[in-house]
C-alpha cells in the first residue's frame, strides 16, 4: 500500500463499454471543474501515448496508475476512465481507490450492447470500428466487486450522471437542474 493524494483529493473511477458515455462523462465533469481536474483516459495512454493493444500486463496499466498518482500528489483531482476490464486493470483500479487518501467514487455505465453500438454511431470515431470490434470488447457488467460501487444504468441522461458523480464526489452542484423524468435517485456511493 502506498498513500497516494490528500483528504482533499477527489478521485472518480468511470469504467464502461465502448459507447456508453464514459469519455462524455469524464470530460463533463473536468468541464465543470476546470483546472483542478486531470482525466487519465486509458484510450489516449494505451492508443495514443504506447500504441499498445490491450493485453494481460500491459505497460498501460502501470502508466494510468502512475498518471492518476502523480495527478494526485500534486493536489489534482482525477478522473480514471475506459473500457478498463475488471480481469485487466482490476487489482490496479482496486489498489489505486484503497490507496487514495480522499474521497473515491467508482462508476460503472451499465448500458446494453445495442445502445453502446446506437450512440456509437453518433461518435466521431465511428469509422474507425464497428459492431464486430465492439462485440469483440464488451463484457456485459463487468464490476470490480469494489465497496461502494455504483451501476449507472443507460436510463440516466449525460447530465443527470455528471450531476450525480459531482454530488458524490466533488461534493459540488451541477450548474444545470438535473433533467427531473430520470429514473436514476441520486445517493451516496462514495467512500470516504
């Protein structure tokens, strides 16, 4: 166990399917926070950063740990988001929330693989693979098992969830009115 960030660090881990939001959630709340916040997306650190594939062990992984660590110990709050299967990046997200000295919310988008494949359609990199791919990647809730945490299910609109995790995390109201027809009751889900 190594101690990484403060009592008032704030530390989020946002996981899902390729499609179910993660990015725009991750990226919303960094929006709303501004520039007390880093997002450690394991896309740009395996794709852009290594150029790795996902494989068991790989140098992905200790890089998004030591990226969200260095983020903290310097006072950043962080947002740990990506596909991030729990028989990957399992024991490092697990180790990374145990060591976090402040509070730790952990998400899980719960979103079926036909809607992941629909909202895919509707992103900018929907050239770039498909529905083959996707099936290749998805894991139908594939939950760390960790206390506290949360399934975010694909009722929930974008803004309902980034007002949900910056109320149980950041402790912070979003500026805009949750949309009222959510289903989704906002509760604590966070470890302290």
């Amino acid at each position: 166990m190594t101690p990484t960030g403060s009592e008032s660090t704030r530390l989020a881990i946002v996981r899902g399917n390729s499609g179910s939001g993660k990015s725009s959630v991750a990226l919303a709340v960094r929006s709303h926070l501004g520039r007390t916040c880093a997002v450690a997306a394991q896309d740009v650190i395996r794709r852009t950063i290594l150029k790795e594939r996902d494989v068991p062990g790989g140098v992905n992984i200790g890089l998004l740990s030591t990226v969200a660590r260095y983020a903290l110990d310097n006072g950043f709050h962080v947002i740990v988001e990506g596909i991030l299967h729990a028989e990957r990046y399992g024991d490092m997200l697990a180790e990374l929330a145990a060591d976090h000295r402040g509070r730790t919310g952990v998400y899980y988008l719960d979103v079926s693989f036909e809607e992941s494949l629909r909202r895919h359609e509707a992103r900018p990199q929907s050239g770039e693979f498909g529905a083959e791919h996707m099936r290749e990647w998805y894991r139908e809730r594939d939950l760390l098992g960790l206390a506290g945490e949360q399934l975010i299910p694909s009722a929930s609109s974008l803004q309902n969830t980034v007002a949900r995790i910056l109320a149980e995390v950041f402790e912070q109201r979003y500026e805009r009115e949750p949309d009222p027809i959510d289903p989704v009751v906002l509760g604590s889900a966070v470890r302290e």
